[in-house]
C-alpha cells in the first residue's frame, strides 16, 4: 500500500463533502494510505498572498512543517484542493528561490517550534498521484462498471497545470491527465478546448457578471461539444460552475447567446467510485445543485436525486453570501 501524507483543505469539510465522501471509498481500491496532517490550518485560499506576503507564506508554511514533523515513510504531501497544491508548492518554491522570505518565513515558525526546509517534501496533487503513482493500468483494472457513453468534459481549472513547478504536468495549456484517467474509466472524453480556462474564482462574490462571464464561457463550450457532465479536480470549480450555473445561463441568454443543456459537476473520483461499482450514495450523489440522476441513467446508474445527508443549516448573519439550493431557505423552520 502506498502511503502519503494528506493535506485535505477546507473545502472538504465544507462544500466539497462529496469529494471527500467519494475519495474515501475509492481509497482501498486505490491501494492508498492518506495520512491526513494533524493540526493543519487553512492555506489562506486565494486571497491572503495579496495582502500580507509574509504572514501568507509562514500560514502555509506551517502545513508543510508539520507534514516534515509527522512524515513517517512519506515524504510526498497531497492535496486534493486545487488551491491547496498551488498554496502549497508555492511556498515550497518561493521559501527556496528567495532566502529572506524563507528566513522569515521560519522564524514567524519558530514561535510556535516549528520549521520546514524547503525542498524537503514533495507536493503533488491528488490526479497526479492517481495517473503517474497508482497508475492508467491498475485503475483499468479496478473498472466493474465502465463508463460507456457518458460523455465527460474533463476539467482541471487554471491552478493546477500552472506554474508547475516540479514539471508534473503533460502542458500547461492541454494536460491530458485527467482525460486518461476518464478514458480509463470507459467514459467518452469530449474535446474541451477550455480545459485550464479560470472558473471566475472568487468572483462570483466581487463581480457576478464577469463570474458568470467566465463561467457561461465553460458552460457554452461543454454544451457545443454535447457534454454529458463536467468533470472537475478543484473544490472552487466545482462549486462555481455547480451552484452559479443557472445564473451564468441567465446571464449568457441576456447577452444573446444560448445554452440548451444543464451540465451536472461531479468530482472526478465520483466517476472512479461508480466505474468501480461504488454505490452511488455513498459517493457523494445528490449533493449537487444540478442534479446527475438524467445524466447517469444514461448508462444504468441510478444515483439520488436529492442529497440523502443533507440537513437544514441555520442562515450564518456573517460573512460572504453563499448559494441557496434551489427550493430550499437555507434556514431551519
């Protein structure tokens, strides 16, 4: 069994329950030992580089020394967070390019006993591991329930073929990862030329007409191509292109331009848990705000139409606006 420190995220947690939900039954299959870091924190997300460099780096900085701290036979730390991995190999390069910035990166570290050496681990996101560690052949292997006729948009997001600092990507523009591992799967991957385009981000929060700009934009090339479901390895474009989607569709037909489908995003191990015979319920389906129950009966699967584990949530009075499930209040009665 392969073993690897795990650095989950927030958004696993949170609004991503069914990426967790789903790696976690396809681990065995997998043959993986994730390892989640203990006493990890938030990488700052998108935002905290842009205001405050160093505090940035050693809030980050502080995952990757306790991953040094706790590595036991595993010097490779994985995220699954699109986000996370660039946070993290960010920190990793940058702590070594530029030795002040590392110097006070370590010694806002040392206040709480720790340090890291840049370097000293090796940071790689979770598909990367799957195609070039577990590898195309053994996840061909695993396949009960090929994907056949499913027609799959495979998209990464801008955040994980580039920088690339460690040159593990196929290109930066045109990576086929995650297309392999689709294919591997059975599934029909459909050209999407816009693979690595941004999904708008935060956007949506600062300014919701160039977020559904950009999100019209993926949405009009999947439907061009006669996607069934979009494909997805980050958090942030899941929940983007998910629960903004009739938004950016209202959006787009405003300025003219017509988008005939409804595109169900799912977490590529979604597809990995049913291609292996998962049930579909206990892989985070009807989780979605579009659902996949249509798409997926289309090549015999039955998944939930309403999301079996959800449980009302008391509206927060603080913080950013957050999407509301359609036909729900988002308050308890």
């Amino acid at each position: 069994m392969k073993k690897y420190l795990f650095y989950p995220g927030c958004s696993m947690e949170s609004s991503a329950h069914a990426y967790a939900e789903s790696l976690s039954q396809i681990n065995d299959v997998m043959d993986m030992d994730l390892v989640e870091i203990d006493d990890w924190n938030c990488c700052g997300a998108t935002e905290y580089l842009g205001i405050s460099l160093v505090p940035a780096y050693a809030l980050i900085g502080r995952n990757l020394a306790l991953a040094s701290k706790q590595a036991n036979g595993s010097k490779t730390v994985v995220a699954s967070c699109s986000a996370c991995y660039l946070n993290l190999a960010k920190a990793d390069h940058y702590m070594a390019e530029r030795p002040i910035l590392g110097d006070k990166v370590n010694e806002a570290l040392a206040e709480g006993g720790l340090n890291y050496t840049p370097g000293s681990l090796s940071i790689r996101h979770l598909l990367d591991i799957m195609v070039y560690d577990i590898g195309l052949d053994h996840i061909k292997s695993k396949v009960v329930k090929p994907l056949t006729g499913l027609r799959v948009a495979p998209y990464l997001g801008c955040m994980v073929p580039r920088p690339d600092y460690y040159k593990n990507w196929s290109d930066h523009e045109h990576p086929t990862e995650l297309d392999d591992l689709l294919r591997a799967l059975g599934a029909e991957v459909i050209d999407f030329p816009l693979k690595t385009h941004c999904c708008g981000g935060h956007m949506t929060q600062i300014s919701p007409d160039t977020a559904f700009e950009m999100i019209g934009r993926l949405l009009t090339s999947a439907d061009t191509f006669k996607a069934d479901v979009i494909a997805t390895v980050c958090p942030m474009c899941q929940l983007n292109l998910d629960a903004y989607q009739a938004d950016a569709i209202k959006y787009m037909h405003a300025q003219g331009r017509d988008i005939q489908s409804r595109f169900p995003i799912l977490f590529f191990t979604q597809l990995m848990g049913v291609a292996f015979g998962k049930d579909p319920k206990t892989l985070g389906f009807g989780r979605e705000f579009v659902k996949a129950t249509e798409a997926m009966s289309r090549i015999g699967v039955e998944t939930p139409a309403e999301d079996v584990q959800a449980k009302p949530k008391r509206k927060k009075t603080t913080g950013l606006p957050m999407p509301v499930m359609p036909g729900r209040s988002g308050e308890e009665e």
